[in-house]
C-alpha cells in the first residue's frame, strides 16, 4: 500500500482527496500546513505528496523547496491560480506536476497514479541485472540501479528528470520535439507542453552539466527539440 500525503488548509479539501485515494487503495496522511508536512515527511514512509501553494505558517513553495533539498518523492501542487508563471513556478522549485483548482478528482488520482507507477520504477529493484548501461563522455545511467553519475559523481534527479534523461541517453544522437518528450514521459497529449519540459530540461542541465549555459551534454536543436550529443570517440572524452 503506498503512503500519500495530502496538505492543504483547507480541510474539506484534504477530506474530499482522501475519499478518492482511498478508494484506490492508497493510505492517506494529512497536514494542513507546510511545518506538519515536513514532521509527518520526517516520521513516515511517504511515496507521494500533494501540497497546496497558499497555506499558513510555511507555504507549498518553500515546503516544496526544503523538501527537495533531500527527498525525491514525487510532488504535485495544487493551487487556485491557473497562470503560466504559477505553473512555472511550481516546476521550478521541484514539483513533478501541477493541478489547478478546481479541479476533477478522478484526473488528480490517474496523476497520482502515474507519478506512484513513475516513482516505483525509479526506485524498484531488479533481481535480474542485464547491464542496462548507457554512457556518453563522463555521463552514465545504470538504468539497473537508477544510477546517474557525472564524471564518477552521483546525481540526484527527480522521477521526471531521470525518464526524460533516460528516453534521451537510450536514443543517443536523435532529436526529440517537445511533443514527443511529453507525450513519451506523461503518457498524455502534448497540450501547451513546451514550458513543462523546458523547465524539466533546464533542471536536467543544471544537474549533468559543468556549464548549463554552454551543454556538453544535452543539446537544443533549434527549432526541432532536445537530444543526448552521442560520442563517437572510442572511451569516451
């Protein structure tokens, strides 16, 4: 059973979300402001976390933040603004999705669904290793351990950024539009996608690359997409 964590102070909200997840099975915790989402966060095996943005005593922004200084769990925000600078925002400080109230509960519990499906496979373990290995220069992924080193330094990346990454590394030297990294990654039409991945991209960069400004890495093709430079020299650079 996974462990879900709802925060919100609006506490029929809180009540409304843990109807609907737990009739899918899911075991739901609740706050009702950042600093008991942190305590329960810190106590409690928690899979997955839907926070709202405007909450007394600490918001779901700077929650989000602290959160993501240690914790890979995946995230969606809920809020009442629909702006794309709001949605920007809650994908820069490391939410993996965002839900705009109001909004239908039965869509937030497929989004909390494929969040769990991504999160699980992430962290799953095989008990078949087939050296599932994909390198290029001083980047790798051992898709076997969900490993991503730089230059033998570990990488922390969240769900989405680790997928994204991996449907690249996999197709090394292809260019893939925006659609199709959406499409691929959240299992959904591409509707208005191009800040969305951007902002995952960019995430990406900052993590894998010495300077995000001038990638080594992971290349825009103008006009086209995103894609994995492929090395082509024998060992690499």
């Amino acid at each position: 059973m996974y462990n879900s964590l709802v925060c919100d102070d609006d506490k029929e909200i809180v009540e409304a979300i843990e109807i609907f997840l737990s009739n899918e099975g899911y075991n739901i915790f609740k706050a009702y402001d950042g600093v008991q989402a942190l305590d329960i966060l810190s106590n409690e095996d928690i899979h997955l976390l839907i926070i709202d943005v405007m909450m007394p005593r600490l918001d779901g922004i700077r929650a989000t933040l602290k959160i993501r200084e240690s914790n890979s769990i995946p995230i969606i925000i809920l809020s009442a603004k629909s702006e794309d600078a709001d949605k920007i925002l809650g994908l820069n400080i490391g939410a993996d999705d965002y839900v705009t109230k109001p909004f239908n509960p039965l869509e937030l519990v497929a989004r909390v669904k494929s969040q769990l499906r991504r999160y699980t496979q992430l962290g799953g373990s095989t008990k078949d290793f087939t050296d599932h290995i994909y390198e290029t220069g001083g980047l790798r992924i051992n898709d076997d351990l969900k490993e991503v080193t730089v230059d033998g330094e570990e990488v922390r990346l969240t769900p989405i950024e680790y997928n994204i990454l991996l449907l690249l590394m996999k197709n090394q030297g292809r260019v893939f539009s925006i659609n199709q990294i959406y499409e691929s990654i959240w299992n959904e039409e591409a509707i208005a996608a191009d800040n969305t991945v951007a902002v995952h991209i960019r995430h990406i960069r900052e993590k894998i690359e010495i300077n995000p400004k001038e990638p080594r890495y992971l290349k825009v093709v103008w006009g086209l997409g995103y894609k994995i430079e492929k090395d082509t020299r024998k060992g690499g650079l």
